[in-house]
C-alpha cells in the first residue's frame, strides 16, 4: 500500500531498489532486457492513451539508474 504523500513511480522504485538490493542478478538482468520490456511498455501506454505506438521514441531515452533514481522525473 502507498505512504500519504508518496507517488505511485516513488512507491515502485523504492520497491524494485529493495529487489535489486536483495538480488543483484535481477538488476542486471532489468539492465539487459530494458529494450524488450519498454517495447512491451509503449503497446501498453498506446493502449491505455489512444496514442500511436509511433508517436514514442522508438528506443527507451531512459537507463535503468535513471528509471530507478527516486530523485528523477523526466
């Protein structure tokens, strides 16, 4: 459940940090397989949206430290 005050992408990233701490071999594998998932991603975010796949980059602008970073939002 999330804290008062705490967002959802805050709440995930604490999360998957406490993961990664616990099991280091999941990050890397997050780290070899960020392509596969954001494609997966982006037919999500099309569905949910109405927008074309088409109109986000084609390749994810973003690497894992950066997805993982609590203090970033593009």
């Amino acid at each position: 459940m999330r804290s008062a005050g705490k967002s959802a992408t805050d709440e995930q990233r604490s999360e998957l940090d406490e993961i990664f701490e616990q099991s280091p071999s999941l990050r890397r594998y997050a780290e070899q397989d960020l392509e596969r998932v954001y494609l997966k991603a982006v037919r999500l975010a099309s569905r949910e949206t109405g927008l074309e796949a088409g109109s986000f980059p084609p390749n994810c602008p973003y690497s894992v430290d950066q997805l993982l970073d609590i203090g970033y939002l593009p």
